[in-house]
C-alpha cells in the first residue's frame, strides 16, 4: 500500500462522516485527480468507500485481514507498535519476535500473524492457532527491571486484553490467574511471556497474546482440557480484526508507560478487579492434584497468589490451575 493510501485511511478514522476530496488534497499536497487515484486503489484493495457529491467520501467497511497500514492508522502510542513486522504464517511469533529482539529490535517493535503452526501456551500446552479468524501477537519490550519483575508484565497485558475486548465488543471479560481471560466462564484469550535476561537486568521481554476473535465452533479442538470461546461466539458480531489490534496495541501502551512511571500498583489494582477469583474461595491444583484451598486476597509483587485457608495462614503460590468455587 502506497504511503498517502495509509495516510488517508488515518483521516478516514480521525474524521466522523466524510472526508472532502479537497481536504485530502490539502494535507497530501497532491492534486484532486491523484486523490480519486488513491480512493480507487483503495477500493481495489477491498476497502468500501462511498463517494457523495458536494461532501466526498466515507470508509464504510474495511476488508477482513489483518493490514498493517489500517492498524497504524488507528496508533496513539508512544512506543508500541511503530514497527510491525507481519507474517501470513509462520510457527510462532513468539519465537520471531525473540529472534528480532536478539538481532536488536527496539522497543515496541510488534510481531503479528494469521496463522501459527506451532502456537503454544503455558507449560507448553497447545494453543489452537487457525488462518484468518484470530489475533496472534508478540511485542517487544526493554524495561529497565530486574528480572525477578518481569511477570508483571503478563498482569499488565492481560489488563490491556481485558480494556480491548470491553472497547471493541462490549463483552465483559474476567482475568483468570495467571495468564487467561474469561468470558461467560469460557476462555477467550492468554497469554505467554518469555525473556532474555543477566542477574543484574532484562535484556527484553516478549510479551505473547493470543486471542479468539472469530473463532466459530467447529474451529476448536474437540480435546480441549478446558472449555474455550470466541468474542464471535459470545458476542454474535464479527470482530474487525485490524481495529482490536490496534485498540489493544494503544491500551497496551498506556498501561505500560504508566508501569513505567509508577510501577505496579495501579495495574494490579485494576488486575485483582478484573479477576474471576477476586474474594472468592478456590483450589489450587498441581499436575492435577489439588493441593491448596483457602479465600484468594489478591497477588503479591512477583505475581503470585495470596490465599487465606480456613486455619487463617497465608500461602503464596507461584503455579497451578486453579479453580474458582
């Protein structure tokens, strides 16, 4: 896509009802002939733009696939997502954005596919990675914490997640500890992060998010361990796939430059509100072996659970599924 294409699509988004070919004209420095050429690139590329006489033009639908110009479009940020690097396919972003991210990728650089041959999630589990229909994504970060901080990081962007889907669907997700979110009980997304780091700093982080968009039901596996949803599924709406990328990418970015400035407070405040478990009893399972019950009184600076057991003592817990009673 030519550069002005994008830089249309941008006033296209900023602008509520038609954008005048003379103002496109204006802020491109090209004659009103140039612009129809754009218009009609557009249209060619899939995008539906009305044309209305005396006022100018209208986007009114975008085509499903993930464009990278259609998301810079829609970018407030700072940091995250001036670089996007977009595949197709590929095995894993995760896996892509580490090898950037060693090759020296800068902060915010963001990884995106349409398909994952080898998507994986927590303990290695399989995470179901189907063409066309879902957000597969990695971001790097360089945050100057130590490592023993980096896991809060996998709260703020499940709070990122969590905003997006509220913004896009109006679906009310919950945050499952430590990595899932939730809707009607089902799961819709998770997260995978992973680092590179020296006892004394992180080198990087990447943060890995996958999300089920438009996922229909013959899509899943049938030997799910847990049952999963779709914002499809639940909400009866397609989602535009661009527009929640580029909805998370922003909530990601003021969440993290707030971390960034006053640390973990306030993203594990709007965590521990988000969360399914939040003042509720739960169990706490190992290998699926249930091992620890008591009321769940939120997470620590590590990360970990904080639950009281009926005998009235504390126990932090770093790993296990849990389950909420």
């Amino acid at each position: 896509m030519h550069p002005r294409a994008s830089t249309i699509l941008r006033l296209f988004h900023n602008t509520d009802g038609c954008v005048s070919g003379e103002h496109i004209s204006r802020e491109l420095g090209i004659s009103r002939t140039a612009v129809w050429k754009h218009i009609s690139a557009l249209r060619n590329d899939g995008y539906r733009i009305e044309a209305t006489p005396s006022r100018g033009y209208r986007l009114v639908s975008s085509p499903d696939r993930i464009d990278e110009h259609e998301i810079l479009a829609r970018l407030i940020n700072s940091r995250i997502g001036q670089r996007l690097e977009y595949f197709t396919s590929t095995a894993s972003t995760n896996a892509d954005a580490f090898r950037l991210a060693e090759s020296g990728a800068a902060e915010g650089t963001v990884v995106l596919a349409d398909a994952q041959s080898g998507g994986k999630g927590r303990r290695g589990r399989v995470w179901s990675s189907p063409a066309r229909v879902n957000l597969y994504c990695s971001v790097v970060l360089r945050p100057a914490i130590m490592p023993y901080e980096a896991p809060q990081l996998t709260f703020l962007s499940a709070v990122a997640v969590a905003r997006a889907i509220e913004l896009t669907t109006k679906l009310v997700p919950e945050i499952k500890w430590p990595n899932d979110l939730l809707v009607a009980g089902k799961k819709v997304a998770g997260l995978l992060n992973e680092m590179s780091a020296e006892t004394d700093g992180i080198n990087f982080v990447i943060l890995g998010i996958g999300v089920n968009l438009n996922m229909t039901k013959d899509q899943f596996p049938g030997d799910l361990r847990h049952p999963a949803t779709s914002l499809f599924l639940e909400s009866g709406i397609r989602v535009d796939r661009s527009r929640f990328i580029s909805t998370m990418l922003n909530e990601l970015d003021r969440l993290y430059s707030d971390f960034l400035t006053h640390g973990f407070g306030p993203v594990r405040d709007e965590w521990q509100q988000r969360c399914n478990a939040n003042g509720r009893q739960v169990l706490v399972s190992d290998s699926g072996t249930e091992c620890t019950g008591g009321r769940f009184i939120g997470i620590d600076e590590d990360g970990a659970m904080l639950l009281r057991s009926d005998d009235d003592k504390l126990h932090r817990i770093t790993c296990g599924d849990v389950r909420v009673l």
